[in-house]
C-alpha cells in the first residue's frame, strides 16, 4: 500500500496533506490475512490521518472504490480522494484462497455444491461453447494474447508470451477451463488520486455500477451478463460519447471466456461472436494491453483500480481521447464501467 | 448460528424443491473440490427442474453414461461432505438417466416451416395459408443475392453479395444456403430480427425453405420451435414426383430450361432428404390438391396459436 500511494503522490499535483479522504478496496484481508479496518491502516500511512473506508464487492471492489469516491466528489463531502485497492493473496493456501473467492458466489445456492470459482466459469465455458460453437482451440487465442501483452508492461506478474496450443495442454481445473485459462493469485496495490480541485490531463468521464442476481441459478442466461450490459449503457450516457470512440479497453477476463462474454455485452461483438476480436486485432482499438487479469496478474480489489491507471497511461501515451476499464465481482453481479477521457 | 430455527426451516423447504426430475443446462469437473470435499474429480452441473427453476448440484455419473448438456437427471440424497467436527452432510445430488438428450434452447416461439422441391407450391400455398388464416400467420421475408425475377412474389428481399457476407459475419443471419446452380451463385437466408419482429407482432412466423435453411433454423431456435412440414408432388414413385415437378416448372414458366433443369437435380436431393432426415419433419404432406393441404396447414397453425 505504502509504495502504491508514494507513486501515486509522485505523479500527482498536490501533496500528501491534500488528500482529504481515503477508500480502501480490499476483499479477502480479513478472512485471509487476519486484518479487517483497513481503512485506518491505510490512512494512517498518511501524515494525517484523513477519514478512511473500505469497499468490498468481490473482484469489483477496485471500480467500487472509484464510484464511491465520485459520490463523495460530487456530494463535496470531499474535494482530493485517494483510492488504494489491494491484496495480498500469496501467504495463504491455495484452498484458503479459494473458499475465500467463492464467498464472492451465493452462499446457499452454489457453494454447498462443492463449486470453486474456476468451476463457475467451467459451467460458464460449458453452456457457451454448447450455445454458439466455440472451440477450445479458439478459446487458447484469449489468454495467449494476453500473455503476448504483458511482455511490453513491466508492472505485469508474468512477462512471458505463451503459445496458444499450450494454453489447452496445460493442466484441467474446471473443464473445459485449464490453469492457464484462470487468472492467478497475486499480491498486488494499486493507487490513484481523484479530485475536483487539481487538475490533471485525464478525466474520469462516467463510472457507472450495476447488479445483477448473485447466483447464477436466479439469472435467465449464463452466456451474458446483464449487469456488463447495463453498465455499459449507462457509461456512454455519462460519458456522452458512443462504442466506437473508445480506444483502449481493459477487460475483466478473470477467465479467459470473461473476456470474450464482456466484449459481446459490451456490444463490440454479436453473441457468440466475441473470439473475432481476437482472431483479428482491431488497429483503432487496443484490448487488456496490460495483459489483463490474466498475464498482469489478479490481486482481486486491486483490480479495479490496476485497470483505470493502466487506461490512464495507455492514454498519455497513444494520445487518444477515450478509454475503458470494465471490471466485475463474482460471476457478473456486480459491474463497474470507467470511462477516462484524455484531455490533452 | 447455522442451526437457528428458520435457517433450519429453509433449508428444508430448499431440499423439498430440490427434489425434483431436472435437465442439464451446464456441467463442469472440478479437479480440485473445496476442503472438506472428497479429493477426486467433482462433477456439478446447473439444472433445470422440472418447475422452470434453476440450480446448482452435484452429479452422479454412472459408469457407462458421458455427461452432456440436455442430460436427464433424477434426485438423490447423497454423502456431500464430512465437516471438521465429523459431521456427515447429506445434500441432494442429481443422476444421469440413459435417456437421449434433450434441447435446452431458449424457447421463443414456434415457427411453421414448409421444405419442399421447389415447383411443389410452397409459395402457391403459404399465400392461401396467410389469406386464411391471416390474424395468426405472417411470412418471413427470404433474403437473396439472386436478381429479381418476374413472377416472384413479395417474398424475397434482394441485397448484394457483400450485403450478405457482411450480414452473416455479423451473425445476423440465422440459416443460410447457397443453391447450387450452374447459371449463378445464388445465397438465401433468413434474418433472426424478421423472425424475432414477428414474434412480438404475437403471430406465427411462416418460413418457405429448402433443406439447409431448415436444418439451420432448427440448429438456432432450436427444434422443438420448428412445425416442420414437408411437401411432396404427388405420385408414388420418385420418377413419378420428379415428372410432376417438372410438369408443373414448365407449366408456370417463371424459368428457362436451364434453371428447370438445375432445379429438377437439387429436387432429387430434397426428395431423398425427406427420407433421410426424418426427424426434422413433423408432418409431410403430398400436394395433390391445394384445398385439402390448406386446410391441413391451418389446422395446425390454430393448434400452435392455441398452445
């Protein structure tokens, strides 16, 4: 955490002292590092120990920090909000780690089952390969090009390109998802300042947060996710812009069918249609150049915020206008959309 | 606090519910199961009850079955789990039938389908059909890449082949064939929102098409939306169908010879399709005489209107 906000006070044009409020995303620090309040120990990384809270909502609880700050903004309840995601996933077992996640899903409903998360997005992959056609074959060029694009980002746990017919060779967690299909457990803190008083070349230009039912047995379709859908409509509105002039986009490809499941709600791809994007790459448009959830790494609540700096600096350097970061908790029941805008 | 009186109360009333015959919608196999799970491969699907409910449970898979989507399941009570105390937890788990699977397609509606060779009076038909019944019915426009031909009623839509490239790329095309013919390079399809416009006009979407559109149609909404009806020329023998087709190509004279004769060649395909593809047929009627088959039409389409 401590890292995290030096470097974003560093890039920033107030000071320390400024920051008149903190929110702290974080999903797992109790259950799994014995540490709730983190609130209070994050603001008290700062010399003055400005009023703190923390947002949980699962993957989301990054993007949920964001939309809380907003409000906070645009009530004037506070004028500069740091927003610090983080987690630390890596001192725990795997099998804490993953009763951790599932608490994500519905307690009564689909854990009892024995379900894990990867076995979630398993009957996901399942029912949209049986619906449109998908191939495993089709579904390796996801996560090989995400891999592909964390080479370039030196902020990314795994900097290594990986073929795609490894991807499916590589051992079966949920089938038909493989390890390599899964995004990882990583250690991560991610910082950014908003504020209404400083200003800065990029704008937050629409956060827009939607629901969905928790569990996947209380939703009409598992192929699509209502809440992506609404977001979505919801951020162009707020944004006031259309699809098309966006430039980057960083999805939620928490597994590799996430990704493909976003773009289609999103409406960049007709259903059943999303792999096109990746069989062909869009020269206007740039997807998970970090190298996602899946090759960057999934340190859960840090997430959110990870993502939103990631457009930011894929902003400042292609000096497009629009970009997107989509971020979800769960298996989509939560949904927040960033628009940032470059103003330069 | 998980043993409170109404935790208790619901998740009795939730096995009570649980207890029902389902169908597979999803299936996974979880290699690594939770603590407190057995270690081995844990197969869970999402079911379909039988009282249009979802849910999640655990599979049990016989030996001899491969798990599929649109499996049958029964309930069972199963061993689920031994917590840390050594309680046993006993939860309701679903097994595999040896049935044949069943479509798990969102159902929309229903469609009437007529699959004939052409010259049998699909078209001649499905415009009695929508003068009868007229409040219930209404066609599907075809779209094609063929010119425009005198004598060709309004049920075609013509766009150009990149129209149609671009259309099918984008998965707004839900059945598409191209007819084999000498002359040209002809694609016909049908678009999912003319059917889906139909649908919210509360009437019955009635689909003129040959065997590829047919199988297309039935892949996408799904067979069980299909009313399939297949029309044949009357006589007993494929000679005999083939002659009657030919009779009536010849007679209508919308086509040169050379399209009669292409047309004629992809009707002994049709006609073999019929026997071969049996099940994508619900009835398959001989066009002998043109009162009786509409008849026979409309009494089925009051029977879906009704349903």
């Amino acid at each position: 955490m401590d890292e995290s906000i030096e470097a974003a006070l560093k890039n920033a044009p107030c000071s320390a002292l400024d920051i008149d409020y903190v929110i702290v995303a974080n999903m797992l620090a109790e259950r799994v590092n014995g540490q709730a309040q983190l609130g209070a120990l994050a603001a008290s990384l700062l010399p003055h120990h400005p009023p703190a809270l923390r947002a949980e909502a699962a993957c989301a609880s990054g993007s949920v920090a964001l939309h809380t700050a907003c409000a906070l903004l645009e009530s004037g309840r506070a004028e500069t909000v740091l927003v610090i995601g983080v987690e630390k996933m890596t001192d725990a077992s795997t099998e804490a780690i993953s009763a951790g996640l599932m608490a994500a899903s519905d307690a009564e409903k689909e854990a009892p089952t024995g379900l894990t998360f990867p076995g979630i997005f398993g009957l996901i992959t399942n029912r949209y390969m049986h619906e449109y056609g998908l191939t495993r074959d089709e579904l390796n060029l996801v996560s090989a090009m995400h891999h592909k694009n964390a080479v370039e980002n030196p902020f990314a746990q795994f900097r290594t390109a990986i073929p795609a017919e490894k991807i499916s060779k590589s051992p079966l967690v949920a089938d038909p998802l493989c390890l390599l299909d899964c995004s990882p457990i990583s250690d991560g803190a991610a910082a950014c300042i908003l504020s209404t008083k400083f200003e800065s070349p990029i704008k937050l230009a629409a956060s827009a947060l939607t629901t969905d039912a928790l569990s996947l047995t209380d939703r009409a379709t598992i192929t699509s996710f209502s809440a992506t859908k609404d977001a979505m409509e919801r951020a162009l509105a707020e944004a006031e812009i259309t699809r098309d002039m966006i430039s980057h986009i960083e999805l939620h490809d928490c597994f590799s069918t996430a990704a493909l499941i976003a773009l289609e709600d999103m409406g960049y791809a007709t259903p059943g249609h999303g792999i096109s994007l990746y069989k062909e790459e869009n020269p206007n448009r740039t997807l998970n150049k970090s190298g996602g959830l899946k090759a960057c790494g999934h340190p859960v609540a840090a997430t959110g915020v990870k993502q939103v700096l990631d457009i930011a600096k894929q902003l400042t350097a292609s000096k497009k206008q629009y970009g997107l970061a989509h971020n979800f908790g769960g298996a989509g029941a939560t949904c927040c959309i960033t628009v940032l805008e470059n103003t330069l | 606090m998980t043993n409170t009186p109404s935790i208790t109360a619901r998740a009795q009333k939730s096995r009570v519910h649980k207890t029902q015959d389902g169908v597979i919608l999803s299936f996974t196999t979880v290699r690594h199961p939770p603590e407190g799970f057995s270690p081995a491969p844990r197969a869970i699907g999402l079911i379909e009850l039988q009282d249009g409910s979802k849910v999640m449970g655990s599979l049990i898979v016989p030996s001899e079955l491969t798990l599929a989507i649109g499996m049958r399941v029964k309930p069972r009570m199963r061993l689920e789990r031994i917590n840390a105390e050594g309680l046993r937890i006993y939860d309701i788990g679903y097994e595999l039938l040896a049935e044949k699977p069943v479509s798990t397609e969102k159902f929309n509606g229903y469609i009437l389908a007529l699959t004939g060779p052409s010259g049998v009076g699909k078209s001649t038909i499905s415009k009695l059909l929508a003068h009868k019944v007229s409040d219930y019915v209404e066609k599907v426009p075809i779209l094609t890449t063929r010119a425009a031909k005198e004598g060709d009623g309004d049920e075609y839509l013509y766009i150009s082949q990149e129209e149609f490239s671009a259309l099918k790329k984008k998965g707004e095309i839900v059945a598409a064939t191209q007819i084999p013919s000498k002359t040209e390079k002809r694609w016909y399809g049908y678009r999912s929102k003319d059917i889906e416009a139909i649908w919210q006009h509360g009437k019955l979407p009635v689909v003129i098409t040959e065997m590829h559109l047919l199988q297309g149609l039935s892949e996408h909404f799904g067979r069980r939306s299909i009313l399939s009806c297949g029309l044949l020329p009357p006589g007993k023998s494929k000679r005999a169908r083939l002659s009657a087709l030919l009779h009536r190509l010849r007679t209508r004279g919308r086509d040169t010879e050379e399209h009669i004769k292409d047309r004629i060649k992809n009707a002994e395909a049709d006609l073999d399709f019929f026997r071969e593809r049996k099940e994508l047929f619900d009835h398959l009627i001989v066009n002998e005489d043109l009162e009786t088959v509409t008849t026979t039409l409309s009494g089925h389409v009051l029977e879906l209107v009704k349903a």
